[in-house]
C-alpha cells in the first residue's frame, strides 16, 4: 500500500469530481480525473 498513491488518488477523484458538480468544464475532463483518481487508488491499495 502507497500513501502517496492513495492520496494522489483521492485528489483527482476530488479534483474530477468539482469539475463534474461546477459544470464550467466539458464533463469529459472530470469523468477522466475521476478514472485517473480510481486508478490510482486501485494501485495504491494493491
């Protein structure tokens, strides 16, 4: 288990996340900070 990882995976799960709520963004570029978020994550706790 990574801490940074994890951590950088909760960030852009965050990150892509506000792009998807605040909708300034095309909803594109949050679903892939979401999936870039989860990925990580899956690595982290690997």
């Amino acid at each position: 288990m990574s801490i940074e990882e994890v951590g950088g995976g909760l960030i852009f799960l965050f990150v892509g996340g506000a792009i998807l709520v605040i909708g300034d963004f095309p909803a594109i570029i949050g679903l892939l900070f979401c999936l870039a978020g989860l990925l990580l994550l899956v690595r982290g706790l690997d």
